[in-house]
C-alpha cells in the first residue's frame, strides 16, 4: 500500500542492470528450484492492489484475473473509512458500499479471498485541529478517531457484511509513520484503536483480525505497541518489511537505517524476538514488500531475483504465515516515480520478469487463502459474499445516545418466582447490544501532534512533495 520513503543515499548508490542476461536468468531459476524443494504447507502468497481506487490501468476485472492466473490467493486492498462513513448520520454512503460488494463478489468469481486494510478518519470523527476538521482539510483522516468506538462499530459492520468471504481485517496502516496516523502518542493511540474493533469484529465473524501493519522492522514501534497492551487483541502481526534497493538478503548493518529496522532477512526474526519476549506466539504476516523498477529503483531482472530472494528466505521461517508483495500492477507509466512502478506487471499489464519468478513461488506454496484462527468467535450474521453483502444494511445513529463503552448496562428486573424458576442458573444474559454504524461527530479535542500537510489517499513514497517520518 505504502512503502517507506526512498533514501537518496540508497538511490545514488544503487546497482543498475542493463538488461536481463543469462546469468541473471539461471540465478532466478536455480533459487526457484531451490524454493519449491522447501515449500512448506500453511504458508500463503498473495499481492496487493488498490481495487478500490480508480487508476489508469485495466479493471478490476482484469486485475483479478491476473492475480489469479499468477497463483495469488489473497489480495490486499485498502478500503477508506472515510470514504463509507463520509458524513456523521450513520448511513454508509451507497455508491461506495456497492464497490466494496462488487470487488468482494469478483475476487470469489476467482477464488481470491481479500484481506481489506481499513484507514482514514472521516472528518467528523477525526481528533484534528478544529480549523482542519471544519474544512476538512488534507491531512485531517490520519489523526486518530475522537473515540475508538466509532472506527470499532464500522469495522463491525464490515465484517457482519462480509463474513468469511474476506481472508481477514487489517487494522490502520503503518501507524509507526505521522503521514498515516499523526498522534502525539502514536503506539498508545492504535492499541486502543485495535482493543475496540477486536471484540467488535469477532463477536459477528471468526475471520482474522490482523494488527500492527508497521512500516519496515520496526522492533522499537513494536515493543511499544506490547508494553501499551496488543497482546490478545489480534490473530496475526503484520509488518512491511521493505529493504529499499538492497538484496532481502541484506544484513541490516548495512542498511540505510542500520540494524534490522530496514532489512528483510535480520528484520523480521527480530520482530518475531520481540512478539516472543512479550510472550506472544500469534503468526507474522508479511503485508507489503517489495521493489520498483523506476529510473531510481533496481532493474527488472533484479526485481524478479529479489522476488525469488524473499518468498525463499519467507520459508524458512515458520513463524511467517504468508507474504503479500506489493504490488500487482504498476499504478502508472511515469518511468521516474518509485510509487508508480513497484508491480509485477506494466501498467498495461504486460508481465515483468518479477511475474514470473512470483507465479512459479506462488505455485508451489500449498496454502490457501489464510483461515480463521483455532478458538475464534464463530459468525453470527451478515452472510458471506456476494449474498450477504446484497441483504445488509448500514444502521443510522442518533445523536442522543452515547458511545457503547460509555453506557451504563440494563439491569434485568425479575419476579421472585421468576427467580425461583431460574436457581441454580444464575442471572439471565443480558442483550448484546449490537454496535451502530457511526455515531454523530463530538468536539475534538486539540492534540499536540504535527499537522500533516498531504491527504492520505496516496503512498508518500517516491512523492516530491510529502515527508515521511518514523514517529517517535
């Protein structure tokens, strides 16, 4: 979806190829057979592709049919809170919930289950400045939501709608960078972001809820993120761990950051030390990776050789359930935007040499699609699919009434012979009271995080005019 910054330190010095040469060409078919003699059932491979944002490249249609054809069982997209819940009435905005329906209902036409990586605060539940949150000026969805809830109650719409027909729910994005989540306390923020939509996702589907979704390996963000309380509120953590220009290989000493923030091979061990410290076992998901073949990035062949590199090195790691590159399709042609050129394909859809290298990987990874966890809350609603998704509706808020967390619990009056009747059984179960949609936008309070000066419906990498930066 987004990947880090490209250091100008790394561009000048990166290796150039001219052309794919025979050498080059063996290299990537000895490590591929190398792959296949490990593959390793429960391990899945799947790419990313924005399928809910309009590109110059083929529809969704075709962008599917590709993935597919490669050997891709899931794909990640992100889907913009914002964009469903434009507006604090509590309707989900109808034109953008059919797109949500019609992507889900194609990518099971091809047997592709989507993990959807939900972002953006909509303006009326955003924790911005008044004077941004007004005019809802850019920047405004990457500060946090007034209230957790409010996310929480539309994620679990989501995944009332869909059910299993998703591979699982990723919450925020790369919260460890101020362009995605502009907060003064950026890891206790998300904690209480995820510790609201885990429970309400869960009481409506045993799909995944994956979380973290950091920027490169970074095992400081990480630790932050346990010490705050994570652990129990997610099925996997997801980390990106891009290595720039350089080899995954790539020992992190010799890294544009230095240890293992930005190497694959040294950074995700460490972050699955860290999980392991905090006594947590839950699997790694590798959500994005990747490299482009801009004028500023690698050549094709080594894009396809690091292609190979990576999901080879992802095998030996049990505690990795799957890898997701990034991306499919190049977003556009401009031969000198990094953003533009990470696919697998040309943006006309032509393969590079990475395609297939990626296709004989994908191949040979047993797994399908990612399943719920053992002991998860099993579904109680919303379907699967295209029929589920066709029969729901969104639930509108009222004003008056206060967030859920808030709310004082009904007490449950009873007759003594009522009472009698029950005995040993002890107090009935209360109703479950089901999670609205929204709820009506509250005065935000001012925090003292940096503005962000550019709308996140773009990556910032490779953007000449954005700046991203880890925060601290």
């Amino acid at each position: 979806m987004v990947r880090p910054l490209t250091p100008n330190r790394v561009v000048r010095g990166r290796p150039r190829m001219g052309r794919v040469t025979a050498l080059v060409v063996l290299a990537i078919a000895l490590l591929s057979a190398g792959f296949a003699s490990v593959a390793r059932a429960g391990q899945f491979a799947g790419v990313n592709d924005h399928l809910l944002r309009a590109y110059s490249y083929p529809s969704r249609e075709a962008r599917l049919s590709s993935a597919q054809a490669l050997g891709a069982k899931v794909v990640r997209s992100d889907l913009r809170w914002d964009q469903l819940y434009p507006n604090a009435e509590g309707r989900a905005d109808p034109e953008y919930l059919s797109e949500i329906d019609a992507v889900v209902s194609t990518a099971q036409s091809h047997g592709i289950k989507l993990l959807f990586t939900v972002l953006g605060t909509p303006c009326w539940a955003s924790s911005a400045p008044q004077n941004m949150r007004e005019t809802c000026a850019p920047g405004v969805s990457a500060y946090p939501p007034t209230s957790p809830q409010y996310y929480a109650e539309a994620l679990q719409f989501l995944a009332q709608r869909y059910g299993d027909a998703v591979a699982g729910w990723e919450v925020w994005n790369e919260p460890n960078i101020s362009y995605f989540w502009n907060s003064s306390d950026p890891a206790g923020d998300y904690v209480k972001l995820i510790q609201a939509a885990y429970p309400a996702i869960k009481r409506v589907t045993s799909a995944p809820v994956v979380g973290g979704a950091v920027s490169l390996s970074d095992t400081d963000f990480v630790g932050r993120l346990y010490a705050d309380g994570i652990k129990g509120n997610l099925d996997a953590l997801s980390i990106h761990p891009y290595s720039f220009n350089y080899s995954p290989l790539t020992p992190g000493s010799l890294s544009f950051y230095g240890g293992p923030v930005s190497s694959f091979v040294d950074g995700v061990p460490a972050v699955h030390n860290v999980m392991l410290d905090r006594g947590d076992s839950s699997p790694i998901w590798l959500t994005e990776f990747g490299w482009n073949t801009s004028t500023s990035g690698v050549s094709p062949a080594t894009q396809a050789t690091y292609v190979t590199e990576a999901y080879t090195q992802m095998q030996s790691w049990p505690f990795v359930q799957g890898g997701l590159y990034y991306e499919l399709q190049d977003e556009g042609t401009d031969p000198t935007s990094s953003e533009q050129n990470y696919g697998l394909l040309y943006n006309g859809g032509s393969q590079k040499p990475a395609a297939g290298a990626y296709q004989r990987i994908a191949t040979t990874v047993s797994a399908p699609a990612p399943s719920s966890p053992s002991g998860a809350h099993p579904g109680s609603g919303g379907g699967s699919g295209a029929s589920g998704a066709s029969g729901a509706k969104a639930t509108a808020c009222k004003a008056s009434r206060r967030p859920a967390a808030n709310r004082p619990k009904k007490k449950h009056r009873a007759s003594t012979a009522a009472k009698k009747r029950r005995g040993a059984r002890g107090r009935p179960r209360g109703r479950r009271g089901g999670a609205r949609a929204c709820r009506p936008a509250r005065r935000p309070r001012r925090r003292g995080a940096r503005r962000s000066r550019h709308a996140p419906a773009r990556g910032c990498h490779g953007h000449a005019r954005a700046r991203c930066r880890r925060s601290s």
